[in-house]
C-alpha cells in the first residue's frame, strides 16, 4: 500500500473549507447588517450557499460566528477610544467617542445590536469591549475634570445612548438614515455642565448586564 495519491487530496479540502468559512463570514456579515442580531443560522447558511451542517462545522455556536463577524468592528471600537483619548480636549475627546461610535452603529444594523447586547462565550470580543469600556471611563473623568460634562453622568450612560441610538437606526433604516445625528446631538447637549436639574439614578451594573445578556443571540432565532 502507498500513501502517495492520498496526498493531493489533502490540501484541496482544506482550501475548500476555508473558502466555505470566508463565505459563510461574508454572508453572515450581509444579513446581520440587513436583518440584525436576530437573523437565524438558517438564513446566512442560505445567504452564503452552504448547507446548515456545513455551517455548523465551522461555527459550533451563533456566538462564535457573531464573534468573527465582527472581530473588525470592535477593533475598531477600541481604536476610536484610544483616537479619543489622544485628543488634546477632553469635552471634544468624549463627544468625538460618543459620534464615532453611534456612526458605527448606523452603518451597520449588526453592529448596532452588537454594542447592546453581551455575549460571555466569545472572549475576544468581550475583551474588546472591556478594553474599550476601561478607555470610555478615563474618557469620563477628563471630561468631568474639564468642567464640561456633567457630575452626575454615570458610565452605564453610555448603554443607554447606544441602546436609543441602535432603537433609532433600527427603526427609522434608510427612509430617514440621519435621523440618528439628531438624536446623538441633543443627548450630548444634555451631558454638557451646568446640569439644569438631577437625573434619576443610573440602572446597577449587575441588572444592565441581565438586560444585554437577554438582548444576545439567545434572544433570536437560532
């Protein structure tokens, strides 16, 4: 017995199955931006033109496949938090956060539900996110420092911002595509010191985090 015409054949199916993973990424990256967090596996399966099976081969997990989708995204999450702190100004630092990541959220429907929602199983991403929320608070500390925002603004502000601002860009889609920009203008003017009167306490930590946990891919089809 030899090995030899076994050989050829190897190296073909691995470059088929990475094919299949970069079709089923791309794919999946087209209908989480259309449809949002809550498309099904079925339908990127369909999208990428694969069957179901091939698909859970390369992602056991919804997450996992959330996880490679948007590995890019939240690079560049983190990326505008360091962009922010670099700036000389601490109010234009953190406003300049708050625009950029609400743009990101607008140009990608995905993107969007990403950013509100939580999702332990993928690590990477969720270092992403810890790595970006640690800036976002030096963000707030300079900015309070500065005079300019607010005391009694709260880092779980920025949840709710990105949770109105998700709401806004999945409801008004492209029919109004801006309506977003406003939306963002008047909660920054809201920030801005002197307050004009108290703000209710912020929801706590451990509940926002139930809240973004049930707004994961467990919440959709599967």
């Amino acid at each position: 017995m030899t090995t030899g015409p076994q050989q050829p054949d190897a190296q073909p199916l691995r470059s088929d199955a990475e094919r299949n993973r970069g079709r089923i990424v791309a794919a999946a990256r087209r209908v989480f931006e259309r449809d949002g967090l809550g498309a099904s596996m079925a339908s990127v399966a369909r999208e990428a033109g694969v069957g179901i099976a091939t698909l859970f081969r390369h992602f056991r997990t919804k997450e996992d496949l959330i996880a490679a989708v948007f590995a890019d995204r939240m690079d560049a999450y983190v990326t505008a938090v360091d962009d922010a702190l670099d700036d000389p100004d601490p109010w234009a630092g953190f406003t300049g956060f708050i625009e950029a990541v609400c743009a990101m959220q607008a140009a990608d429907r995905g993107f969007a539900d990403v950013l509100t929602a939580t999702f332990p199983a993928a690590e990477a991403l969720e270092q992403r996110r810890a790595a970006a929320y640690h800036g976002f608070l030096e963000l707030i500390a300079r900015a309070k420092e500065s005079g300019h925002l607010r005391e009694d603004f709260a880092s779980q502000d920025l949840v709710l911002v990105l949770i109105a601002n998700a709401g806004v860009v999945n409801f008004a889609g492209d029919t109004v595509p801006d309506a977003w920009r406003r939306l963002v203008a008047l909660l920054i003017q809201s920030f801005q010191a002197p307050a004009h009167g108290p703000l209710p306490d912020p929801p706590a930590d451990d509940a926002l985090y139930e809240a973004m946990l049930r707004a994961g891919p467990g919440a959709g089809p599967a």
